[in-house]
C-alpha cells in the first residue's frame, strides 16, 4: 500500500493550506510521502462489518490502538449544504469549523446511527471508515458525509492515511495537541483517492489527534490505512555514499592489520 509512484500521482495535487490564524502556535507542518511513515496502523479489519452495504457504528471506535470518534469535547459541530452539481437537491456534510477542543481531547460520539461507518470495498485494503452525516433533505443515507475525529495513544510527529471514494471537492484536517490548542489546518483540494500524509517539520512528536470533515458531493468519503508515528530517518545519497566510502575504508584497514607479520617481514627484507 506504502506506494511512492501511486502518492505521487493522487496525492501531489493535494494543496496544503495554512493554519487558523497566525503566530508562534502555528508551527510548520508539511507533506511528505506516505511510504516515509513508521508507526501504528489503524486498519479497521478488526471492526465487526454486519452488513456488505455498510454497517453503522456507534459510540467510540479503536482500531490498531488509535480512538474514533465523530469530534473533540469542545467542538461545535454544524452543518454545511452545498448543491448537488447538476441536480436540484443538496448535500449535508457536518462541519467542524468552530468550536475548540478541550484539554485532554476527549472524543464524543455522534447521535445514535449519526456516528461512524464502515465499509468493505472488497480490495487488498479491505474495511474503511466513515462518518455518518447529517440527514440529507430527502432522507436518503448519507454514509461518507460525516465528520471524523482520532486520538492517539501517543502524541505523534507525523501521520498518513488513504482517502477514498473522494470526487474532486475539499476536505479540511485539523491537527491539534493535546491541550486542544491548533497546529494546523490543511486543506486537501481537489481531493483525489490516494493516500496523503503530514509531518511536522521540526520534527516535534506533539500532534495528539486531528479532526476531519469534507464537502464532496456525491458519495461522501472515507479513510484507510491510518498510520501515526515518525517519519522515518534515510540518509540523504550524499550522507550514504560517505557512510559507504568510511566502511570500505575502515574494512581496507582492518585488513592490512590482519596480515601475518612474517609476511610484512619477508616484504621489508626482500626490498
């Protein structure tokens, strides 16, 4: 899954916006490749899928270690209506735009059959997940429009993770500490199926949970394949081919220290 060609054709076009507001808070965070990132992976494989068109979860969710919920104790959630691009009906999407986390990020749930989702789409990746949204107009189901909120186990530098069914509208993901203050607000537009990922770039392990809400009409969307941890360290080309230069000299070195004596004798007298 950990593809770097397959990030770099979906997920280049993924515009990285700024934080809410300006100041000393809004510390850099940056993309990176999905591949670079080591660390825990929620799957949603463990999740009990009842049924094959989607199964609706309630209450707090955990999966590989890492809490699911539809937002922060603190947050307003609100709701945004958008046109359906040549269709007379909207689109309902919860919206986390206001409001401020809590210390601590306590995760709330949504309202009975309003909280998570899952899905299985039958691929190598298998289960993902979803929020479940605010009813549409006309009733209908609207799997993949809710807004999605995680906490970690610990406090992380760096995470990634794979959207899917996206076409083409903005998805905003909001990475606070856990004292609820913002580090970041990226914006993901046009949003692509892919996977996406962020680090921070002083490499502070600080990002103790993120909220995600969207407008992508349509379908809705859903993530994947969910990793939180570091980036992980490779040496620059230029670092490794001095790392293999001190090696081969070093290895050259022992060598010669390891030639019997009599040899370096019958050398020097045979000059």
């Amino acid at each position: 899954m950990k593809t770097f060609s397959f990030l770099r054709r979906c997920g280049a076009a993924l515009l990285v916006a700024g934080a809410f507001g300006a100041g000393p808070a809004q510390a850099a965070v940056s993309a990176v490749p999905y591949a670079d990132i080591e660390g825990t992976l929620a799957s949603f494989e463990e999740l009990a899928l009842s049924d094959p068109l989607g199964t609706l979860l309630d209450g707090p969710q955990q999966s590989g270690g890492i809490w699911f919920g539809e937002r922060f104790d603190g947050q307003e959630l609100a709701v945004r209506r958008l046109p359906r691009p040549g269709a007379v009906a909207q689109d309902w999407f919860d919206d986390l735009s206001f409001g401020t986390p809590l210390p601590g990020l306590t995760l709330l749930a949504g309202a009975t059959g309003a909280n998570l989702g899952l899905y299985d789409y039958g691929d190598a990746a298998g289960q993902a997940l979803a929020g479940i949204g605010p009813q549409n107009s006309d009733g209908s189901d609207p799997f993949g429009f809710g807004s999605i909120a995680a906490r970690f186990a610990q406090p992380v530098s760096a995470l990634g993770l794979q959207i899917r069914d996206s076409d083409g509208g903005a998805a905003w993901l909001q990475l606070y500490r856990d004292d609820g203050s913002l580090i970041a607000r990226l914006e993901l537009a046009p949003l692509a199926d892919g996977f996406v990922a962020f680090a921070r770039d002083d490499g502070i392990a600080d990002i103790a949970g993120f909220s995600l809400h969207h407008a992508d009409t349509y379908y809705g969307i859903a993530i994947d394949q969910l990793v939180a941890g570091q980036v992980a360290v490779i040496p620059e080309p230029a670092v490794a081919l001095q790392w293999s230069a001190g090696l081969l000299a070093m290895g050259l070195w022992l060598r010669v220290r390891r030639r019997p004596q009599a040899d370096t004798i019958s050398t020097t007298t045979g000059a």
